[in-house]
C-alpha cells in the first residue's frame, strides 16, 4: 500500500525524521529559525520512542552533551542555526579527532554576527573548511528539498557510522520553514547493538575503550592525524553525491546548492524558453565536493555561473574543479535576500551569453 | 497545469492559513505544491505573505516574482504585488479596505467584499475563507470537495464545529466571484 503523502514544514519533517531512523537522543537550543525541530521533538519522541530529548544550557553545552552521548555509541545529534553553529565548533573539532558519529544539522541564516533570521548560505566555508580547529572534515549534505530533508537524516546517521565521523546536513531558513509534500519512511527500531569503540564499562574480556582527542606526544598525534586523513581519502572516493539537470546539452552551467538550486533550475528553464541551453549543476555533498564531474563538465560548455546566498564561497571549489578551462563567474545575495530566478536569468546573459557570443 | 500565487495581508487575516488549505487540498488531488511563508518580525502586525504553487509536475523554484494569481487582503499588499501579476494574469482583492484601486488594464480584477460579507455571517475570521472561495470560482485548478478536505487538514480539531461557517464563507465567495460589486 503506498503511505499516505503529507505536507509538512522542513524542520518539522527533518525531526519527524529525526524519530523515525531510530535516534536515541537530541540535545539542543532553540533559534530562530529551525526552533521547529526542538519543539516537534519535545513533543513527540519521548512518548514515541524513549529518545532522550534535551533542551540544553547553551550550545556549547548542546554539543558537548553530543560528544558524551556518542561516546556511548548511541545515534545522537543536535541541531541550530548560524551563530550557534559558531559556539559548537570547539565541539565539533573534538568529536572529528575523536572519531565518534554524530549529526548536526544548521539550517542557515544570513550573517555575519547575529545577522538576520531571513536564509542565508554563508555558513558554507566554516562547514567544508574547518569551522574549527585542526586538520578535521565534516562530512556535508545540503538538501534542497522537504523531502531531501527528511531522507538525508538516515543517510546522515548511516555515514556517520560507517566512518564514525561527525556529518553535518546544512540547510537554510527557507527550506526549514516551507511546506512540501512529503513521503516518510517507516519506523526503525533505536537498535540495541553497541559498537566494539563505545565506552560502556570495561568487561573482563578486553581492554578497556578511550575516547579522547588528546594526546601529548607529537607522534602519537601524528598518527591520529594521518588516521583521520586516510579515512577522509576514502570518503573522497567513495561519498561524492551531486545531481544533473539537463546538463547533457547545455552550453552554459548554473551551479548552486541548496534551495539555489532549484531557483537556478527555474532559471535554466526561463533561459531555454529564450532559446539558451542551460543545464544546473547541484552538489549535494559539499563535502567531499564533486570537483571531478565539474571538471568533466566543463569539456563540453561555454561557461559556469555559480550562484549563493553569500559573497562568494563554494565558488572557489567551482573555480579548483573548472581549473581555468572555462570561464567561472558569479552571483550572489546576502543577508537573508533569496535571488529570483529572472534575476540570476539577466545576471547569466550579462556575465556569460552576452560576453561569449 | 501550473498555478503560481501569491496571498498576502495583514498578520492575522488569515493569508498562510489559506495558502495551507490550498496545498493541502491540493495534496489530495496529488499534485505537486509548495507553501513558501514570509517569516519573521513582518509578521507581527505587518504584511505577512505566503507563496503557493501548485502543479502537476515537479516544482523547481519555491521564490518567484511574477504570479498567474495574486491575492491581497490590505491596501500595503495590493500597492507591493499589483505590479507582480503576470500579464493575463488575475488580482483579487478584499474591497473594504482599499482606497487606491488597482489601475493596471492588462490584467483581470476582482473586488471581493468578504469583509462586510463575513460581518452578515456573523464571524469577521472568515473573510479569508470568502476570497478563497472566489479564487476557486475563478480558477478551479481543484474541486470543492478537495477543499473541504484540506480546510479539515488546516482547522485544528477543536474548531471542527465551525466546519460549516467554513463552508458557507466558501460557497459566498463564488457566489460573489460570479457577479463582482462595482467599487
């Protein structure tokens, strides 16, 4: 029987989500504006599934409660916004050197500082870079749709276990608070098994387990370095996630992630009612970037247009992937405005058609 | 079939509740949709708007800047989105409150006087309920049927009672729809 479709904002589907993979605990702080995801969690997973969900201090308490919990090898995540994002990155640089699995959602404002609370996508370079400190990656999914919100959540939970890495799905205020149809997987069981790493209280039979990010000795720490780089090596191989729309005959690329995106597919769309081929390029992980097939891309195309809610970031990764075979340009709004498809439509014929004609 | 719309008015009027019963009703007849609020401090006791598409197929872009309808509830909103209707397109507007008429020729236009017409249904609340009704008159991109269903979706459950004002209001608002009063 097909389930019943539901409409649903993003951050009440990202924590019904949330409930149905199986989580066993949330630890968070409201901010506007994905609050929706505490409050749909306070209301429904405790009664539901036995979930913990807590709301904590501050969030440098929320994501410190998240380096404990998963230390346990529990599912566990927490979940904010841009300037809090900004006090868990101590956290979240423990948890990478740590190698424990967690998620952390952010679903963006635009900034900097307190910023605004409208959407904004310039949270992109503390994400994939490092927000933190230290040689650590954040495994990064950026969904574009409810739906995606709601699928990326198991996805999430699944990679982090496979590498036991802290993943991060980064959203934005728009898609946190539209509504969309929805289709909801079903319940999974908050699973009973306990990974061989978690420290649960030593038994006789084994050694006993550490989790710590700390080590004094410079080639010990060394080798913890060169551990988190092989593992990051084979996400790069193995996790690179993009999607192609009408990219096959296109002269020109719009290349966005997110909501952007599905503005640029819009775009694409109003620039082929005139007569240009455009094609949109989506990362859907932003890290590991997919610099391979935009490279292979940029073989059969005039030009690429990447377009933000930012000044200019994910446009450096375009620019390493393109590597000067074609040209690269760029638009982008910032704190909180949303760029109307007519708009990137004028900006493509003004930086690119106009110029390479 | 592609309906892009905009409903916007006074925090309060009840304009993202009606874009949620459009898309919920829409839902119902599987379609595609897309409810995307205005959120924040505008809210509160400024404009508020929602976007709403509805389609048969996948909807690419939730932000838009040209609509096939536009709904206002207060004069500030019919000012910012008169000019947003697609050409051919249609602008509906609750009549009471306006001073400024709208003055575009190359578009359809149709005063709905919802609010005085709720004040006779004894419940000024479902004004928005009228508009909707003259919406669905003029653009039947979804059945009556489908809307009764998703105003049960939207309408918490303690306000069940009040199902059959709903009703009425709708069913005023095409009637309304049929014959406009001159402004």
């Amino acid at each position: 029987m097909k389930k019943e479709l539901k409409l649903m904002k993003g951050n009440e589907a990202l924590a019904e989500a949330v409930i149905l993979a199986g989580c066993d605990a949330y630890f968070g702080y409201p901010i506007t504006p994905q609050s929706e995801v505490l409050e749909y969690l306070s209301l429904e997973a405790t009664k539901r599934t036995g979930m913990v969900v807590l709301q904590a201090e501050s969030e440098v308490a929320s994501i410190n409660m998240v380096y404990g919990a998963a230390g346990t090898g529990k599912r566990v995540m927490t979940s904010s916004s841009s300037p809090g994002i900004s006090l868990m990155q101590e956290g979240i640089s423990y948890i990478a050197c740590a190698q424990l699995p967690c998620l952390i959602v952010n679903v963006q404002r635009g900034g900097p500082g307190l910023g605004t609370i409208q959407p904004g996508q310039a949270d992109y370079f503390q994400t994939v870079k490092g927000g933190g400190h230290g040689d650590y990656k954040l495994l990064t999914l950026a969904p574009s749709t409810v739906q995606e919100m709601v699928d990326f959540v198991d996805t999430a939970f699944q990679l982090a276990f496979k590498y036991r890495t802290p993943v991060m799905i980064l959203a934005d205020g728009a898609l946190g608070q539209m509504m969309e149809k929805v289709q909801l997987p079903d319940q999974k069981e908050r699973t009973k098994e306990i990974p061989a790493w978690a420290t649960v209280g030593k038994t006789k039979d084994r050694e006993r387990n550490i989790i710590t990010s700390l080590s004094l000795d410079p080639h010990v720490m060394e080798n913890v370095n060169l551990q988190l780089q092989e593992k990051y090596r084979t996400i790069e191989k193995n996790e690179v996630r993009y999607e192609m729309t009408d990219c096959e005959d296109a002269d020109y690329i719009l290349v966005a992630f997110g909501l952007v995106a599905r503005i640029c597919q819009k775009a694409a769309h109003l620039a082929r009612e005139k007569g240009i081929k455009v094609g949109v390029f989506r990362p859907i992980t932003l890290y590991p970037f997919p610099y391979e097939a935009l490279n292979k891309l940029a073989d059969n195309v005039k030009g690429f247009l990447d377009v933000e809610m930012n000044a200019g970031q994910m446009v450096e990764d375009v620019k390493l992937a393109v590597l000067g075979k074609k040209p690269v340009e760029f638009h982008g709004r910032m704190g909180g405005v949303i760029p109307s498809p007519e708009e990137i439509l004028h900006k493509l014929e003004e930086k690119l058609v106009g110029e390479l004609v | 079939m592609t309906e892009e719309i905009i409903i916007a008015g006074f925090g309060g009027q009840g304009v993202l509740s009606m874009g949620q019963i459009l898309c919920y009703s829409a839902v119902m007849e599987d379609k595609e949709v897309s409810w995307m609020p205005s959120y924040g401090p505008e809210m509160r006791g400024g404009t508020a708007n929602c976007i709403v598409i509805i389609s048969d197929e996948k909807i690419s872009s939730p932000i838009l800047t040209k609509f096939d309808t536009v709904i206002v509830l207060n004069q500030p909103s019919l000012d910012k989105f008169e000019n947003a209707v697609k050409p051919g397109g249609l602008l509906i507007y609750e009549s009471s409150a306006i001073i400024n008429p709208p003055t575009r020729t190359d578009i359809e236009i149709l005063p709905i006087d919802a609010a005085n017409e709720a004040v006779k249904l004894k419940n000024t609340k479902i004004m928005n309920m009228i508009v909707l009704g003259a919406f669905l008159k003029k653009k039947p991109i979804i059945s009556f049927e489908s809307a009764m269903k998703g105003l049960k979706k939207v309408l918490p459950e303690r306000y069940h009672n009040l199902i059959p004002l709903n009703q009425e209001a709708l069913e005023k608002g095409m009637e309304l729809a049929e014959k406009p009063v001159a402004v």
